[in-house]
C-alpha cells in the first residue's frame, strides 16, 4: 500500500526530476547554439573575398592611381588576406566613364575615379570632385567628414546602389597647359580645352569649347590638335603623362580644382555581404588612401615642376581679368545648376555654408600664416 505519508516526497522528487530534465534540455539547447555561432562566426572569419576595383585612370598612373593600388594594399593587409583586391585601369574591364555604371551593376566591387565625370547621370554629382573658386582639400576633408558632406553625398548616389567614400585629394591643381599665352579674357575665345566638371560649362560660357576627354588620352588630343589646352592635375602627374611635351606654357593657379576630391565607390550589395570587421577595413583602407594620395602630391609636385621648368616649360600666372570672367560665369553656372534640382539646393546650401564658415577662420590662421611667412621668407616666383 502507497503510504499516503511518503506523498510530499513523492511530489518533491518528481519536481526535481522535472527540473533536472528541463535543466538539461536547456543547456542542451544553449549548447547547440553556441555551436552554431562559433562555427558561423569560425566560418565567416575564415572566408575568403575577393574583389575587383576598376579605375578611370591608365593602369600604373602615379598620383591619381596610386590610390586604387593602396586600397588594395591596406585592405589585404589590415584583413590578413581575408578580402583581396585586383586593380583594373581604364580600358581593362571598363572605359574610363563607365566606372560608376559598372560599379552600381557590380561588374566590379569597387571603384576609383572623380565624380563629376557622371556630372551627366547625376550633376549634383560636381560638388564632390571641384566647385570652380570652391573649397580646398584641406577645407573639402572637413566637409566631408565633420561637416555633414558624406551624409548627403551617400543620399546622392543611394539610388544607384553605389556607396562613396572620399578617394583622395590632389591639392589645389593648375589651370592647365596652354599651346599659345593668354593675355586678356578674350584670348579664351575659340580656344578647346580638355575641362571637365563644372568647370567646363564655365569654360564654355566664357567663349571657350569644353571637351570630355579621359586621361589615357590626353596627350594624344593635344599632339594632334584635336583641343589646344589641357588641365590635367598638377606638375607630378602631368610631367607623368608627358603634357610639357605638347604644350609650352603651364598656367596657374587652378581655379576650376581648387582641392580636386577623388572617390572610391563601392558596390552596396558587395559591401553589405561582408562581415563587420571587413567593412570597417573598407572604411579605413579609403581613409587612410584619401590621406596618402595628399601626402604624396605634396612631396612630389615641387621637385617636377623644377623639372618641368629646367626642362623648358613656360611658367605663366593667368591674368585677372580672365579669371574675373571665369569666376563671374562660374556663379552663373553654379546657378543653373541648382535651379531645378531640390538635391544640388540641398548639397549647394550644405556646400556654401561650411565653406563660409571655414573660410572665415582661414583667413586668420592659413592665409595669416601664409602671408606672414611670404613676409619673412624670400620669394620663390617673381610676385605679380
Ligand atoms: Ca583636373
């Protein structure tokens, strides 16, 4: 007979067991799932990625395209190989003008190029490369970075499936080489100038023919006259692609690329597909790129245009009244560009603002410090 005394430990027991079961099942379960995650996590950490980046420049450029070669470098290294990358010069998988279409399709993960050569696509797409009397690099990065620039730049290219990220700066370029001297304003008349962004339409307003022309072919157009000036960057790439060789005089300063911004543009798709330490090292790898490409042209420039100058080059300082015209038509064009496009206003205003603002502080520490130490140190050019 079940003494009904033995009852209470009857019903103990069983709870216990019932916890017990429960217990292990659970932990069990945990178990399992932390299984899963190590091997998910242990299967990601050690997947391989392997991208392409295509660039709007001639394969082995220097300068310009030393930017898409870093990235690759940087992302190999900071991913101990996990995410490589194979660079792609103009013409090898894409003509230069269609690095961004093939990047939004994901031909190719990435890209390296100047936004405003889709100036026809997106013309917003201008403020991102050069504003002609515009921002310099150093001003441009600010933006940017702490001054709500990417934010909208993102917006600008999100319908394309395509992400931004600055790609380097050239510094304050130079107006470019010219086959015969400019002496007034009306020396721009007629004349075909290699000129993109903006600043081609400034051109043209300004009696001149702008004309789209990528770098691998540059030099070739001038040789044979297809247009009788050029801007390119700036001494250290354009002594690269040989332009002192077609044209005798160098003109500066660069009003139309006061502080040229590159771009690296990834494919959203290839980007979300990675795991988060990957996208951190894409984001890093442009950054620290952007620097480098400014570092590198700061070091170079002076020591080619010494020998750009021993070589035979004319030095020449464009005459005010020319850029008097260039600037007048460059507001005009800045203008109509905004007029009938809620996201060119939107960037403009974003665009206009900083600029003010930093301009403002430059004018008592860069330009103060400038002009101070022109006031201590001796010329290097004849001043005008
Ligand atoms: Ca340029």
């Amino acid at each position: 007979m079940f003494e009904r005394r033995f009852l209470p430990i009857v019903v103990v027991f069983l709870v216990a067991l019932l916890v017990l079961v429960v217990g292990l099942w659970a932990s069990d379960r945990a178990s399992y799932g932390n299984t899963v995650n190590q091997t998910a996590s242990k299967s990601l950490a050690s997947q391989q990625y392997h991208w392409k980046i295509v660039t709007t420049w001639p394969k082995n450029l220097p300068g310009l395209g030393s930017a898409a070669e870093n990235f690759a470098r940087f992302v190999s290294e900071m991913s101990d190989g996990r995410l490589t990358v194979t660079v792609y010069g103009a013409g090898e998988i894409v003509p230069a003008f269609e690095v961004f279409d093939a990047v939004s399709q994901g031909v190719a993960e990435v890209g390296h190029g100047a936004s405003y050569y889709w100036k026809g696509k997106i013309p917003a797409a201008v403020f991102y490369t050069a504003v002609p009397f515009g921002m310099t690099a150093q001003e441009m990065n600010g933006w940017l970075h702490y001054g709500g620039g990417l934010e909208l730049w993102r917006q600008l290219y999100a319908p394309f499936g395509v992400i931004p990220f600055a790609g380097g700066s050239t510094g304050v370029q130079m107006a470019g080489w010219f086959n015969r001297e400019l002496k007034t304003a009306a020396d721009l008349q007629g004349l075909k100038m290699r000129i993109p962004g903006l600043a081609g339409e400034v051109f043209n307003a300004s009696g001149g023919t702008a004309v789209r022309i990528a770098g691998g072919e540059v030099y070739t157009s001038m040789q044979t006259g297809v247009i009788d000036a050029v801007e390119w960057v700036g001494p250290y790439n354009d002594r690269t692609l040989g332009l002192n060789q077609v044209a005798d005089y160098y003109y500066y300063p660069g009003w139309h690329e006061p502080g040229a911004m590159l771009e690296f543009t990834v494919n959203k798709k290839a980007f979300d597909a990675l795991p988060s330490d990957l996208q951190a090292i894409v984001r890093y790898a442009t950054r620290a790129a952007n620097q480098d490409m400014l570092d590198e042209f700061t070091a170079r420039n002076n020591e080619s245009l010494q020998s750009l100058l021993a070589d035979g080059t004319q030095l020449r300082k464009l005459p005010d009244d020319v850029l008097k015209v260039l600037y007048d038509n460059a507001q005009t064009a800045l203008a109509s560009l905004t007029a009938n496009d809620p996201m060119a206003q939107k960037i403009a205003h974003s665009y206009t603002a900083f600029a003010n603002d930093v301009r403002a502080y430059h004018e008592i520490s860069e330009r103060a410090y400038l002009n101070v130490r022109d006031r201590v140190l001796p010329s290097v050019f004849p001043r005008p």
